[in-house]
C-alpha cells in the first residue's frame, strides 16, 4: 500500500524532514471534488475514510483519537451556486504542513447529495493516489459523477499579477483581471492518432523546446508526473537537452528512453525539486494524467484544475478522453503569470508541437515560435508611433535658420566668455570658407582634436557648411590611437591646437585661428544645394572595436534631424532652455548635447575638462548659468546628486536625460525627495552610436524608482525595436533574445569595414529599410517598452564608456613577450557601482607586467586601461576550453601593477616618511598627512600610505567624490578633486591642501 499512496518508499520515513511548519502554498496541492448518489450514507462512508487513512503508514505516528474526516451539514440544494461556492473555499483553504498530509470534508445538502472535497499535499499524495484512496473508502454505487451545476462560475478569471523574479517571463499587466491566487487554465485542443508513449514524448519535446527558448537554456528540466505507472507512482524528472543542433526526432528519442528509465524523486530529488520550487531551475512540468488506464475508473473528480492551484508555475495536463483521443490543456499559477501571458506560451508550446509531428528534423533552436500574423503583431509593438514629415536639410542648414530667427541670443557660454547665435554663424562661415581655399569638397573627412570649446563648435560647423564629415577625437587619446583613426578614415586634414597630434606628410594640421583668415575673393562660396543633401554623413565618431581596432560609425545628417523631430514636442525642447555640453565629442552622447541645444536656440553652456572631472565645481557651473536640461551617465549623476544633497535647490533644472550606460532606477529615490517628478522629469534612455544616440525614452518616476525598474521604454517615434532570435526570428513578447534597432536612426555603415557593415547592418524583415545588430539582450513588454538586460557579447559598459574587452585583450597581446591576455570586468562589492573596473590576466615570457602597461598607454584611452594587470602561469579552462573566469585569481596577487601609477606623466615622488617620522612630526601639513591616510583608507577599503598613487589603488572619479565628502564630514580640508587628477598621491596632495581651512 505504501507505493499507492506515497511518490516514493523513501519518503515516508522521512516526511518531516522534507516538509516544514505552517500553510502549503495553494500551489503545493492536489484537489479534488467527488458527488455522491443521494443514496449514500455519510456516516458509513466517514468510517470508511477513516479506516483508508490509518492504514497510511505515518498516520500510526499521530495521536489516538484525533478527527481527520469531517462532515457538514448545509441547508442547501446539492445544484445550487452557494453550494458550488462552498465547495470551491474548501478545494482552496490552505492545508497546514503537519501529519497526516490530507484533509477529507463530507458536505451534505438538503436534497440528501454529498460532496466529498479532499485536499492533500502534493509531495506526499499525487493523482494516482487520491484516486486509489477514495477507491478504498467508498463502493462503486457511492460514486457518481455529477458536477454542480455552477462549476463554471467558479473558474478563477485570468489574472495579470506577474512576480518580476519569478521567471524570465517579464514584469507586466496584461488584459485580465487581478485575483489573489487561482488557476490559469487554457484548452489546447483535443489530439489522437499517436500511441501514448508517442504523445507523451511528443508534447514533452514541445514543451521542452518553447522553454529551452524562454529560458535560454540549452538542457531543460521537465517534471513529469505518470498515473500510467505501475512501479511507482509520483514524479519523475526528464532532463530534454535542446542543443544548438537538436531536431525534433532526436529530442524525442531522448525523451522517450527517459520515460522507461526516469529519475524518480528519491530523497535527495525531493530537497532538489523543493528547492527549485522557490525560484530555481525546475519551473515547470508536464502533468501526463491518463483517468481511462487508471486501476479504478469508477472514480472521477469534478471538472476543477488537478490540484489546488497549478501543480507548477507552468503545467502541461494530458487527459485521456477514451478510444486515443486526449485533451491537452496548460496550467498555470494566476498569482504569478498574467492570461496573455499564459496563452502565449502555450500557443507557443501548441505550434511547437505540431512543427515537430510534422518535420523530424526541424532544427529546435531555428524555427519561428510564432505564426507570421502573431510575429507582425509582435513587431508592431516595437513602434510607438511613426514621424511625420521631417524637414529634408542638413545641421547646418538648420543652425542657420536658428540663427537668422534669434540672432542675439546666447548659443555658447565657455567660462566668462560668452557667443551669440549670430556671432557663432559668422565665424563658421568664415571657417568654412577658408577650408573650402584648402580644397575641402564635399564628402571629404576632416579631423577634429580639440578640447570643449567654441573653437571646437565652430570648426564642427565650419566643415559640415564646406559640405565635409567631421571625425572628432579626443586630445586625451593616445598617439597611436589618434594615428589609427586618421589612417582609417582617410583624414588629410586634422584642425587641432595639440602640438603631441602625430604629423606625417600626408596629413596637415591647422590650428582653428587659421581658418579665420579674411577671404577677399567673392569666387570662393561653400558648396551649393546641389551638390550636398540631408542624405550626406554628418559625421564619424569612433567606437571600441571587437577586432582590436576602432571602427567608425557613419551618421547622416537625416538622423540627428530625426532625432531632434522624434523628442523636441515631448521634452518641450525651446529657446529659454540652457544645456550642458559635458561628454568628450568622441562620445555620441555629445551629439545630443550640441545639437540638441543649437537647433532648438537653446544655450549651450561648455563645460571645461577639469570641471566635468570635479563634481563640485560641475554643480556651481549647473547653479551658476541656470542650466535646465542635464544629459548625464548614471555614474556621473550619482556624483553630482552626492554633491547636491546640500546647498540651495536647482531651481531651473527641469529635465535630466540619462545615456551612456544602464541605470540602477534605485539610486534617484533620494533626488525624488528633493525634486519630485513635477518638478523636474528624469528620462532614462538607451541608445547606440551605430543608431543615433538614443532609441528609446522611458520616463522614471518614484514607482519606478522604488522597484528597480529595468524598463528603458518604447521606441521614440520614428524608431522601432525588435527581440530576434539568433535565427533572427521574432520572439514572443516577454521572451530574452538579441535587441534590434530599425528606423530613422540606423546608421549607413562602418567605415571601410564592408564586411563588418554586412554583418550588423541588414534588411528590415517585417518593415522594409534596414536594421542594426545591436549585441544587447533584451525582452519587449506587452506595453511596446523594452527592457535591457545586458550584453551577448564581450563588450561592456563603464561609467559611460563602451568598452569591447576584446580590443583591450588583441592590444595587450599585440606586445611582444605576450603569450596569453585576458580582460574581465568585475565589480568586487555588488552593490557599489564605485568598485567596478576592468581587471587584466597576463601570461608573460621575456617581459615585465610593468613594461606591458607602458606599451598598452600607447595605444589604449585611459578609460580603457585596465585598473589591474596580474601575471599568471597559464589561463584556467573550462571543460570547452573557454577561460574559466571563477578560477582566476584575485587581482594583482603578485603585486605587479599597484606598483606602478597609471599616469606618470607627474614627478617622481619623494620617498615616504617612516613612521618614527610621522609620529615625531607636528607640522599642519604631517597631521593633514595622517588624516587623509586614514580617510583614504577607510573609502578605499585597503590599506594605504601617502606615497600610494590613487588611480593605481583602483582610485576612479566615484572614489573621488566619497574621499571629498568625507574629509568634509571629518572637519578636514576641501579636497581639490581636480588637483587629485594631477597630483595623484597623498604627499603631493597635502601641501597645496593646507591653509584651505575646510573650506
């Protein structure tokens, strides 16, 4: 008996072990509903109830005497609602988790029918033998099905409750109703023709295969509960591996040896599945019930769900209707999924199942999950809305208008100096005729290296009026770095006032005062209407490249013109707002800046490199000019809130724009106290240089704010987003794949990379045009918002930057004495955004770490410099000979790159002082000294002494701004962030600190 009622023989010794104190979860239970003839006896079959349940083996551990059977007596018709209805609250009252397990309840009516309502644990009891225990307790005269009249009534509606850590299923509301818990149930269809095991391996593989999808797993666990077996009844697990290269006729074969040979649920399953039940890898079951081959027949349950509430999450229930026909439904728990939700997947599942009857070798990895007309559905949500007619003109067309419309007004501000719209006009003008003297045509390429400044707008427009594409670098870029860009764009002019910028003969520099030549000759005109269009690149700004090298995205006019049409009306974009221009001009966030700002008559107020580097000095430049729209990476936000939370309210702020990088959506709750959303409006948006900057907006207020919200919002008008698969199909909504971005931002191409063009440009399956392969993981939600859920390839993103760590690992093992590189990013403390960093692995012969990180400076930005290099014998590897990035040892565990600054471009230091010194020493400056060697250890989290370099202690600009505050906090004085930048160690430190007085 013990095996008819028990999963498994080794359970039953073991119960309490297994199950813990307090209520079952709904979830956890079967439940059934049985009507009886009007002729039974409730009382005789209450003494037979009782009899079945002490003969269970663990109810002789129970106390004599105790009532484990139930009779009510209800004044009620046996057809009535109110009847249904009690029998539905008793199917759903929770089940304490003590022997014996099981509740039995006898409800009798006034017209002398009876209800047996019997709830039981499911880790205990499972179909097979509730069937087989009420078999026992009553005869087959007792038993007649007859379901009360309102059963339908009591179906739970659907629900749109969703848990956002539940599955990958994604955080959203659909059509239903909400209710509290419940049963989703949808009908499949009624299928025949198959034998059992054909069936039951078939709807497997189907299930499977739509989860392998889901999940982005390639080996997915099924729990499969048999009645059909005569060994031993419970649930078994079949692991259906969905590998890259798995057809449909392999999967079910697997499946199929499975079922003879399963995994039964044995003690150490058992702990397993429960585990797994509370969020981990077994999230669903195939629930094969097959009432026609069961032992007893005559027994049958009312047409409610099989067990109170799904027996999993998602559940697949296969019912016997006789003569090889059998009904298929899916299940699933209404507290957890939404009913659109629930349909979709088991469309999903129903289509999959229905491919692989038909195609034996149907590649399960390949084929589309949706029908064409459910995949157009599906892409239409990744349009907001179309643009209408945009005007058909170029930048600096634009600018022009602006100018000739407000003449007077402020355009740049860089310091004290200020320029008038008019005044910038002129001087470009008079630029771009000079350039057009040095024979600049049409389409040619100019470079640009200049700091913030206006020389560096002027000469933007200056080349952009001379029908030219401007290519901004950075003056902080290595040389080699410089030199690669102008060889690959084909530059042979560079406006630049660095004297370092490498000269060869064919490319000539000149400085932005020697374009302001006066030109007398009237012939000399910039080119006309004819010979350039909106169709034209802009410009070409260089990104990190996965190959090892840079690799330059070309934009058109057209797309920054969208891009100001797609955003002007909704962020209420007009001539009184004033900018920031914060980000290096090789940084496409420097593209909204300017332009954002200049074409709607806006000023624009640049902001000096050594001020972007002092959030200090950064939040009284934003009091100062009154500035209202702040374009901001997350990182550099939280720096300058750290600085804000004291001081008079930003009273002219009004819109804060986040890019560059994903947003923790946690951070801002304490800005919400300080600025409310309707004061000023925080828009997190995503966005890729290849696809104009930005993509999508999604506007974040407290709600979401407080619950983390990933959602980057839908595409901004003009724009359109799809999920693909890695067959490039459409995914269902709610489902992780690759993110795709079509629409007026797609960029033309990488220039002269024909083959990585071809690559990541593509036609537009589902609306015409051209999309780009952006690398992002991501879901779309019902609502058309996407959600970001990081990258599929090596390339990441630090405090703004985009960084491929493939280019830093082909930098360092482009030096000779190299054998093996590395590069990982990693954030020791989780929950600090401030610890992130790129960490370097070497495997050295015939050179030193520090000689590596020399040569790497010559061609890395500093952004891209690793934080750490540490030697290692050899790389460890996985089983698949991929780098084992759990096994590499904690950075710089042989000491080799703290001993070295990153930037030595300063003096040597002086030695350090001992500590006989420090200690006899009572000089301001030696007390000073002591001071900030304890604060800077106490931020850094690691000891530190006044020689240490701060950029080589993992030192970056968050720490810099916590080591200002609390030397604040500790009475100390002000920190100088921008003379940390260039004077790197604590002894240099000290003696320009004092006399600051704290202030």
């Amino acid at each position: 008996m013990k095996s008819i009622f028990l999963n498994h023989p080794e359970i039953a010794g073991n119960l309490s072990s297994y199950l813990s104190d307090g209520d079952v979860a709904p979830g956890a239970l079967h439940a059934a509903a049985y009507r009886l003839t009007q002729s039974v006896n409730p009382e005789a079959v209450a003494m037979r109830l009782k009899h079945a349940l002490a003969a269970l083996p663990f109810m002789q551990k129970t106390a004599e005497g105790r009532e484990y059977v139930w009779i009510e007596t209800l004044h009620l018709r046996a057809d009535s609602y109110q009847a249904a209805d009690r029998v539905r609250k008793e199917m759903e009252r929770p089940l304490a988790e003590t022997f014996p397990y099981i509740r039995v309840v006898l409800l009798t009516y006034a017209d002398r029918f009876v209800d047996l309502v019997i709830v039981a644990n499911r880790a205990v009891f499972d179909k097979a033998s509730l069937d087989a225990f009420v078999c026992a307790a009553i005869s087959e005269q007792d038993a007649v099905y007859q379901p009360p009249a309102a059963a339908s009534a009591c179906e739970p509606e659907l629900t749109s409750l969703l848990s956002a850590d539940f599955s990958p299923l994604p955080d959203w509301r659909g059509k239903g109703e909400e209710c509290e818990e419940g049963v989703i149930r949808m009908r499949l269809g009624v299928f025949s023709g198959q034998d059992d095991p054909q069936l039951a391996a078939g709807w497997i593989s189907a299930l499977a295969t739509v989860w392998a999808r889901y999940s982005a797993t390639n080996v997915p666990v099924v729990a499969v509960n048999d009645s059909r077996a005569e060994s031993v009844s419970g649930w078994s697990l079949v692991a259906a591996p969905v590998q890259e290269d798995a057809t449909a006729q392999r999967l079910k074969a697997n499946i199929e040896q499975s079922l003879q040979q399963p995994v039964w649920r044995s003690q150490a399953l058992a702990s397993r599945l429960h585990d797994c039940e509370n969020g981990g890898e077994v999230s669903l079951a195939a629930l094969i019930y097959d009432a026609a081959s069961s032992p007893h027949p005559e027994v049958a349950a009312c047409d409610y769900a099989p067990s109170l509430g799904a027996p999993y999450p998602l559940t697949l229930l296969i019912e016997s209707q006789g003569q090889g026909r059998y009904c298929i439904s899916g299940l699933a728990d209404g507290a957890l999924f939404s009913g659109d939700s629930v349909e979709q997947f088991f469309q999903c599942v129903r289509r999959a199942y229905e491919r692989l009857r038909e195609d034996g070798e149907l590649n399960l990895r390949s084929f589309p999950l949706l029908d064409e007309k459910a995949q157009q559905e599906v892409a239409a949500l990744g349009v907001d809305r179309e643009l209408g007619d945009i005007p058909a003109e170029r930048l600096e067309a634009l600018f022009a208008r602006q100018a000739a419309r407000t003449p007077d007004a402020i355009a740049l501000s860089y310091e004290n100096e200020q320029m008038t719209y008019a005044d910038l006009e002129r001087r470009a003008r008079l630029m771009a005729l000079n350039l057009v003297v040095l024979n600049v045509k049409p389409g040619d390429r100019v470079g640009i290296c200049l700091e913030r400044s206006f020389d560096l707008i002027a000469s933007m427009l200056a080349i952009l009026k001379a029908g030219a594409i401007y290519i901004p670098m950075d003056p902080a870029y290595p040389e080699e770095r410089l030199s690669y860009t102008c060889d690959n764009a084909e530059i042979r002019l560079v406006i630049t006032d660095a004297d370092a910028f490498p000269v060869t003969e064919a490319r000539r520099l000149i400085a932005p005062s020697e374009l302001e030549r006066d030109i007398g000759d009237a012939r000399v005109t910039t080119p006309s209407a004819e010979h350039i269009s909106a169709d034209d690149a802009a410009y070409v700004i260089y990104t990190s490249g996965s190959t090892g090298k840079p690799k330059g995205v070309v934009v058109p006019h057209k797309n920054v013109v969208s891009l100001l049409a797609a955003t002007q009306e909704d962020f209420r974009l007009n001539e009184k707002d004033a900018w920031t221009f914060f980000h290096s001009a090789a940084f496409d966030f420097s593209v909204w800046e300017i332009w954002g700002s200049l074409l709607t008559g806006a000023h624009l107020v640049i902001v000096p490199y050594w001020v972007s580097r002092a959030p200090d000095e950064f939040l009284e430049l934003v009091r100062e000019k009154q500035v209202s729209v702040l374009n901001q990476t997350p990182s550099a936000f939280s720096q300058f809130m750290e600085m804000e939370r004291s001081g008079a309210p930003l009273t002219h702020l009004r819109l804060v724009i986040f890019g560059g990088e994903p947003l923790d959506a946690k951070m801002l709750m304490k800005w919400f106290d300080r600025y409310p959303e309707s004061r000023c409006r925080l828009v997190n948006m995503f966005g890729i240089t290849e696809t104009t900057v930005h993509v999508t907006a999604q506007t974040i207020a407290r709600a979401e704010a407080m619950a983390g919200s990933r959602s980057v919002g839908p595409a901004i008008p003009g724009w359109r987003l799809y999920v693909l698969d890695a067959a490039r199909n459409i995914l269902p909504v709610g489902v992780a794949g690759e993110i795709y971005v079509a629409g007026a931002g797609v960029a033309s191409q990488y220039l002269n990379r024909p083959e990585l063009t071809e690559e990541r440009f593509m036609p537009d399956p589902f609306c015409g045009g051209r999309m780009y392969r952006s690398g992002d993981k991501g879901r779309l939600l019902p609502c058309g918002r996407l959600e970001h859920l990081g990258r599929l390839d090596s390339q990441v993103k630090l405090r703004g930057f985009r960084i491929e760590l493939d280019e830093i690992r082909k930098v360092l093992l482009g030096v000779h004495g190299v054998e093996a590189a590395a590069v990982v990013l990693n954030q020791p403390d989780k929950n600090d955004p401030a610890s992130a960093r790129l960490d370097s692995y070497l495997v050295l012969s015939d050179i030193a770490v520090e000689d590596v990180i020399v040569k790497a400076e010559k061609m890395l930005p500093a952004y891209m410099m690793p934080s750490t290099f540490t030697q290692v014998d050899a790389m460890p590897l996985t089983a698949n000979g991929k780098l084992d990035v759990k096994k590499l040892p904690e950075p710089n565990a042989q000491g080799n790159a703290a001993d070295k600054p990153k930037v030595v471009a300063e003096a040597p230091s002086e030695p350090a002082k001992t500590s006989s010194e420090e200690t006899a020493a009572e000089t301001e400056a030696d007390r000073l000294v002591a001071d900030m060697v304890r604060v800077w250890s106490e931020v850094l989290g690691r000891e530190v002494t006044a020689a240490d370099n701060f950029f080589s202690l993992g030192g970056n600009s968050l720490y810099a701004v916590r080591i200002a505050s609390a030397m604040r906090a500790a009475g100390l004085p002000a920190l100088p962030i921008r003379e940390l930048y260039v004077r790197q160690t604590i002894e240099k430190l000290a003696p320009v600190m004092v006399g600051n007085g704290g202030q």
